[in-house]
C-alpha cells in the first residue's frame, strides 16, 4: 500500500483526554485537524478511491525490516 488513512474524529480527540494529554493538547489536535480538512464527522462526504484492495488476511505473514 502506498499510504493507509485514518481520519482523526471526536474519538481521537476523547482518546487524547483519556490517556493523560492534557486539554491544550488535546484542542490543539483538534482545531488543526479540522483547519487542515483532516477531521472526520459523520455528515462528511464519504471518500472516493481509483481503486479498491481485497486482502485475505489469513495469507498475510509476519515481516521485520531494518
């Protein structure tokens, strides 16, 4: 894959409080996100990709590199 996406949303942000970031932290995460178009709400349009990926996970297999 060249690049996986996973949008930041108001569980990331809830995430961020919950394991010990403190709230300006935890803002700042998400004012930039959203000034970005990085930051997901449920009446976002969904995206649209060139291509679509199956992938048997049963064949995947442990790697290490570096």
């Amino acid at each position: 894959a060249t690049m996986g996406f996973f949008p930041i949303d108001a569980t990331t942000i809830d995430y961020l409080r919950r394991t010990g970031r403190d709230e300006r932290t935890a803002t700042l995460v998400e004012r930039y996100a959203r000034e970005q178009g990085l930051f997901r709400t449920d009446d976002a349009p969904t995206p649209t990709y060139t291509k679509r990926l199956s992938l048997d996970l049963g064949t995947v297999v442990p790697s290490l590199a570096g």
